[in-house]
C-alpha cells in the first residue's frame, strides 16, 4: 500500500523539552510563519515561541500572563514545521505545552466561553441569531458565517447492522454552519457505490479544545465519538477535514482503521471522476485551488486535489504560494487583526493570480474565505455536483 504522510502521525510520542531542544535558532521558519510576517515581532514567530518555552521550563522565566498570551498568537498552521529541516515538531510541542499551562481551570474565561457555545449552543439555540448578525457590518469584522443548513436526521444512519466501507466524520464547521455540504459529499460517495454511514451524534474531533489546552473536554469528546465508532463495522474512516484527520492519527487509537482526508480518499480509489467544468459558466472564467495548511503542511496532500482541478485545462490556474488563509479556528476570533492581514495578503495574492472561483477542502478555510472574499469559494466536493 502506498505510505501516507498521515500514517507516520499515529501515536507519536509527544515530549515538548526534547522537541524544544531540537531547535537551532537557525530563524529558517520566520517568513513561513503567517503571524511572525504580519506583526514582525520575534516572540510571534515559531523561533520566540521555542524560545519562550525553553526559557520557561529551564526556570529561567516565569509563565506570566505575556509570555502565554504569545503561546495562543499561533494558528498551529505548521508551516513551520513544513520548512524546518531540524525536523522540529512544533504542532506537538506547541499543544502540548498549552494543554501543560492551562489546565481546564486556568483556561481563560473568555476562551472557554467561546469554545462553550461554539461547540453546545449555536447550532440548538443562536443559529437565527447569527443569521441577523451575518447580515450586519460584524459579518466580516467576526467572520459571521451566512449558515447553509440543511435538516441532517433524514441522512443520518438508522441501521448499525450493516456493514459500511464508510463511516463519514463530518466535522464540526460543516455540521454546525454548512451541512448541505455533508449531504453532497455522502451523496456522492454513495452514487460511486460506496456504503456509507453518517451516525447521529458525531460534530467535532475534539482539535479546538485539545489544540487550545482544554485537554479534559478534549477527553470527553473523544469516548463519546470512540463509543459510537464501535457500534459500527465500517472499514474506512473518510473525514473532508485534514485537521481531523491528524486529530485521529495522533489523539485517538484507532489503529485498525484507515483515516483518509476527503480529496485523498477519491484521489485513491475514485480518481477517474469527472468535475462539472460547466461549473466555470463564462468562458474567460478561471478556477484555482487553495491549499488548507494542515492538508499540505501536515498531511502532505498536494497532488490529490490537483489530478481533480487539471480537468479545467487552461482554466485552472496552479496556485503555489503555500499561503495561509488566517482562519485557525479560535485563532480568528481572538486575533482578529492578525487574521485579518494575513487574509489580506492571501486575498492579494489570489487576485493577481486572476482567479474567479476558489476551491478548498478545508472546512475552516471555506468559512475564511467563503464569508470574506469577493469572488465565488466553492468547497470541494461542489467539483462534482
Ligand atoms: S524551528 Fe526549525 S527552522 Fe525554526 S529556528 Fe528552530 S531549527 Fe530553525
Ligand atoms: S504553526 Fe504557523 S502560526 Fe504557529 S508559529 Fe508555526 S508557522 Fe507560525
């Protein structure tokens, strides 16, 4: 079978002073780092941050409430780790020491309020809120997302007592603000032949508290999903997330199931599908491909979605740049300025390269971009419709 990026994640242990130590000061990831580019001030960058942690755990300086403001102005992109060839395992060392400093009672109130209603409330209670608020001057300030929600239960899968080739991990950025997504793709893996089931109950991997050092939440979600994994006989666990992709390589034992990211999934057993290039409606249309961090970066997913967008022939233009799009999940809502240039400068960026329609296939990229650009975003599986 062909070696996956991916597969060398699972179970990896995890030590933030040995990680740490590895780091030369060499400064090779600077300009990779997204946030280092926009405030150009040295804790902000992976080095200072590697630094800071040193520093702290040598005693040499004391966790105050400066020094672990910088351990959260971090997307937890890996570009860094993408570029270091010390093979510095930032991701690691990073949630680690978060979840090491901030244990569930430490957790700032604001962020765990956050988290709180992010993960309990929008969906049951303040989605027609946030649709008055999508339609207000805060829709970009806050990256409001316009919802596109459909009603999941007639998808859900009633019958545990079949045996599935699928079992469908939707995410919670798609689950909570655009679940017609997770109609379309688990149409379309059904009309290529594939058995799949979508079970009631599973949202989120658990990648926003584990990654913003609420380990015992972290905890919680994961026997929950664990429970409802194993009501299942399923063989593949396909997940159009590349973040919850790591998250169960590297947080949950799974080991007898095969994890693949959505795009790679049909770049591996559906290659010959054919994208609707009447999508591309006026002629001198061009169509691009933003990469999401974790699926380059992390994943090592580059080809896949890229066999798919040469069908547009001329009409795709490649796009290189390895830019972030500023998202980050949490990242977003707290740093809001940040954020924001480095989405400017990916928005720069694309408009040079003269794209009309952007692709992705990362959840929270299509939320960034989708409720912030001006052109059409289009999530991936939308190739096919
Ligand atoms: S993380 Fe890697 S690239 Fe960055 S300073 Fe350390 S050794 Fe150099
Ligand atoms: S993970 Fe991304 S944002 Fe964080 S330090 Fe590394 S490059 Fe910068």
């Amino acid at each position: 079978m062909e070696e996956r990026r991916s597969d060398n994640l699972k179970n990896k242990s995890l030590d933030i002073d040995k990680i740490a130590q590895i780091c030369s000061d060499c400064g090779n990831c600077l300009y990779s780092c997204p946030v280092y580019n926009s405030e150009l001030i040295e804790p902000n960058s992976p080095r200072g941050k590697i630094n800071l942690i040193k520093a702290i755990l040598d005693n040499r300086l004391k966790p105050n409430k400066i020094n672990k403001g910088f351990m959260f102005q971090c997307l937890l992109c890996g570009s860094c780790e993408h570029i270091c060839t010390n093979g510095v395992e930032y991701l690691d060392m990073m949630i680690n020491y978060r979840n090491l400093i901030f244990k569930e009672k430490n957790i700032p109130f604001k962020k765990k309020t956050i988290l709180y209603f992010y993960q309990t409330l929008i969906l049951k209670k303040l989605g027609w809120f946030l649709k008055i608020l999508s339609k207000t001057s805060l829709k970009k300030k806050l990256t409001i997302p316009e919802i596109d929600n459909i009603n999941l239960n007639k998808l859900y899968t009633s019958d545990y007592s079949k045996d599935f080739d699928i079992l469908l991990f939707p995410g919670c950025v798609l689950t909570y603000f655009y679940s017609s997504q997770i109609e379309k793709i688990k149409r379309f893996l059904e009309n290529k032949g594939f058995k799949v089931a979508l079970p009631k109950g599973l949202k989120c991997c658990g990648f926003p508290y584990i990654s913003q050092g609420w380990g015992k939440r972290f905890e919680r979600l994961k026997t929950k999903n664990i429970n409802i994994f194993s009501d299942i006989k399923f063989k593949y666990l396909v997940v159009p997330c590349g973040t919850g992709v790591i998250t169960f390589n590297k947080y949950y034992d799974l080991k007898e199931v095969e994890i693949y990211e959505f795009t790679e999934f049909i770049y591996k057993f559906i290659r010959n599908s054919k994208v609707n290039i009447n999508i591309l409606k006026e002629v001198d249309k061009k169509i691009t491909y933003h990469d999401p961090c974790h699926n380059l970066k992390s994943l090592g997913i580059y080809k896949e979605p890229r066999e798919f967008m040469k069908q547009f022939g001329v009409k795709f233009v490649d796009d290189k740049s390895e830019l972030c799009c500023g998202f980050g999940g949490i990242f977003s809502v707290g740093f809001q300025n940040t954020s924001k240039k480095i989405l400017d400068k990916r928005e720069k960026y694309l408009k040079e390269n003269g794209a009309d329609i952007v692709v992705t296939s990362c959840p929270g990229c299509y939320m960034q971009l989708k409720e912030n650009l001006s052109c059409d975003v289009k999530f991936f599986v939308e190739l096919f419709d």
